[in-house]
C-alpha cells in the first residue's frame, strides 16, 4: 500500500475539517526521524505539535508502558484508583512554579485541561468572567474556541460560543504593541464590558504557541499577578506547549517571577501518550464538589506510567539544559541567515521555543506566501516544519530535545537551503 493509495481511502473515509499537512503517511519513527510507507525519511521538527520533547519511542517511555500493560490498562480512576495516579500528582505538585500547596486532576486532552481549569476558577471565585489575549491558542471545545484568539480555521461557522469571554491584546514587539497597551486595553475593559469583581480568571499562554511564539514580558505576568490579587482573580498559566523543558525551563513560568493560581499541562507529558493536568492551589482546586471533576480516560494508568518515565527522562538527561543550547544554536543560525533572506522580519523564543517570522521587505507585511514556499521546500527535502501565528507568517521549531548533534546539523542545511531558494 503506497501514500497514494492511502490518501485516495483517506479522502473518501474521513471529514476535510480534519485538516492534514502531510500526504504521506508514517511507517515508523525513533527520536527525531521519522519513515513513510513508501520508506522515505523525514526528519521531525513538529514532534507531533510539541508532544515528543523526550523525542519519537524512548526506550523508558515504551518500557514504563510496557510494564504497565502487564498489570492493567483501565479501571477508571473514579471507580478504582492506582498508587501511579498519586504519587505524579505529588510530582507535579513539587515541581510546578508557586510556593504554596498543591493539587493536580489528571485528564485527557490539552483542551480538557483548560475547561477545567475554568470551572474550577468558577466554581473557586463563585464569578462568570474569563479573560484571554490576542492570538492565543486554547483548544477546539466551545470553551476553548471562545478562549482562542484566531478565528480561522478554529472559530469559523462554529458560534454561538459561551459568553462572558473577553479578550485584550498580547504584547508584540513587531507590530507595535507594548505591555502598557495591553494593560491599558484591560482597565478599559474593567471599565466597559465587565467589573473585575465579576472575572473568574485570567488565562495566558507564557509563550504563545499558535498565535506565532510571542513571549509573555516579564513585566506583563507580575502585572497581571498583582491585578489578580488585588480583584480576587484566579490566574491561569497554559503550559499546555511551554511545559516539560521546551522553553529550558521545566515549566515556561519559571522564567517569570511570579507564579500563577492554575497550571494546565497537557502534550509532552507523557511522550506521545493523551495525557494532561490541572496544577493549582489547593485551596482552589478544592473548590468543585466531589464528581464535578474527572472523565472516563482521565489519568490512563498507561499515560500515567508514560508521564512517570518523562520526568525522569527530563532530570536524568539534562534536557532543560539541553533545550537552551539547541534553542540557541538555531537561533544564532537564523540570525545570521536575516542578512541574506530580507523575509526574515525576526527571530524569537525563549529556550528550544524559538519561531521566525518573515515579512515582505517591500511592504513590512506578513508574508504567508513565502512561508507556505520555505514549509514546503523543507518538506520536499525531508524536513517537517510547522507553521503558526495569526497570519500564517511564521515557522515554529518543535524538534525533540534529544535531537542528536549531527541530525540538527543535517536538519538547519535543510533550512537554510529552503530558506535561501
């Protein structure tokens, strides 16, 4: 069975609203590579959208799970709890930013982990209000898409969404808008649309991930912590494709610091395995009676024994370490490339989270032609990218961070060759 093949049966089986980069389809994968049915090989700078920063099949994980499998694969955590569930609670609870006790609910997908989130900042505060940012990503649910600040493809036909959200802008150097704009935008919006005493919370992603790799400025998250206490507000950190070292850091909040009331995690959790959390406050993740939190899959006992072998993979190899010094090679490597491709507008990230965008030199405007043109000749080249941003302008980089030397080497020649036609 060749791709063509596979690709006629895709299109007559399944939706089109399941949008699908590749036309070809994966064999098999080990680290940073990845093979087609026909036997091609790729090398994978999308990591599954930043699932695999402990790369494709590490021996651990696929050896934690393998164990599991031999003792049980569900019993529903709500009906018959396991020790594992526990005692990664107690992990994360110790590892996330705060210096406060902790609590951690296990669920499902990154887009589980923010409606929880939000009712749990309901149900905490007793209020209705939620506030998000400009080009944030927070998931396909209802709750999510109002969450998210993109309307295409993620909003499109889909409305009505659930009220009582409210957005103001992310700070964003390139275009102009400053920390003080979007402070301004959010007393306006204390003033105009909602009192801060009706706001549940106030949700950012410290990096943005589909809005383009903006990074949260320092100055925005304490001001933000100090609104927040002041009003009584729940403040929720996604880390949903910032946690677990992307950004060199274990979580992305560790950069800042403040710390936020609500962590939600979720895809490098457990390597490839659908697993995400809720870390937050005790006091506020106690706020829902018992049953108004959980899901049939939530805490998988195999992804919880996935997520076990993740962190020791983090700590044992270095990786925060590790994401800092790719995360620096590529960087330095595509500022030098800005004198010889005029499209490149800028380089910015923080750790192994680092994107560019480019823009038409002429105009200053974002230029998805260009980047749909580079995506596509790293692809024909055996190169997966991933674009993202608003405009569709930028190309972010999700290798695994146990990417070898040589295959990162071989992999920015790509690049660079693509970026240069």
């Amino acid at each position: 069975m060749n791709n063509e093949q596979i690709q006629q049966r895709k299109n007559a089986a399944t939706p089109r609203g399941v949008g699908v980069m590749c036309d070809f389809y994966a064999e098999r994968a080990l680290n940073a590579e990845l093979w087609d049915v026909e036997g091609r090989r790729f090398i994978d700078f999308a990591s599954g959208i930043a699932v695999l920063n402990t790369g494709h099949r590490h021996p651990r994980v696929i050896a934690a799970v393998q164990a599991q499998l031999e003792r049980f694969t569900h019993t529903a955590y709500q009906i018959v709890p396991y020790e594992e569930y526990v005692s990664l609670a107690e992990r994360i609870n110790a590892l996330a930013p705060g210096e406060w006790d902790k609590k951690t609910a296990f669920f499902t997908t990154g887009a589980e982990a923010v409606e929880n989130a939000v009712k749990i900042a309901r149900a905490h505060t007793g209020r209705p209000g939620v506030v998000a940012f400009s080009g944030a990503f927070h998931g396909r649910t209802l709750m999510g898409m109002a969450l998210t600040g993109k309307v295409v493809p993620y909003k499109q036909g889909f409305g009505p969404f659930p009220g009582e959200v409210y957005h103001v802008p992310f700070p964003t150097a390139l275009d102009g808008v400053t920390t003080a704009d979007a402070l301004t935008a959010l007393q306006t919006l204390f003033k105009c649309d909602i009192e801060p005493q009706r706001v549940a919370a106030i949700i950012i992603e410290p990096v943005q991930g589909e809005g383009g790799f903006h990074v949260a400025p320092r100055e925005l998250m304490s001001a933000l912590r100090r609104l927040c206490d002041e009003h009584g507000i729940v403040l929720i950190a996604d880390e949903i494709q910032t946690g677990f070292a992307r950004t060199g850091k274990l979580f992305a909040m560790e950069h800042h610091a403040v710390a936020a009331d609500l962590v939600t995690m979720a895809k490098s959790l457990a390597g490839g395995l659908p697993l995400s959390a809720v870390c937050g406050r005790s006091d506020i993740m106690d706020a829902p009676a018992p049953g108004g939190l959980g899901g049939t899959y939530g805490g998988n006992p195999l992804a919880i024994a996935a997520a076990h072998a993740v962190l020791d993979v983090i700590d044992d190899e270095g990786l925060c370490a590790r994401a800092v010094e790719l995360g620096t090679r590529l960087s330095e490597r595509l500022r030098a490339l800005a004198a010889k491709v005029p499209h490149i507008a800028e380089v910015r990230g923080v750790g192994a989270m680092v994107a560019v965008e480019f823009r038409d030199p002429a105009s200053g405007q974002a230029d998805a032609a260009f980047t749909r043109k580079v995506q596509a000749h790293a692809l024909a080249n055996g190169l997966l990218l991933l674009s993202c941003g608003v405009y569709g302008n930028v190309i972010r980089f999700l290798f695994p961070l146990t990417i070898s030397d040589a295959l990162l080497e071989e992999a920015l020649g790509v690049l660079e060759q693509a970026l240069s036609q």
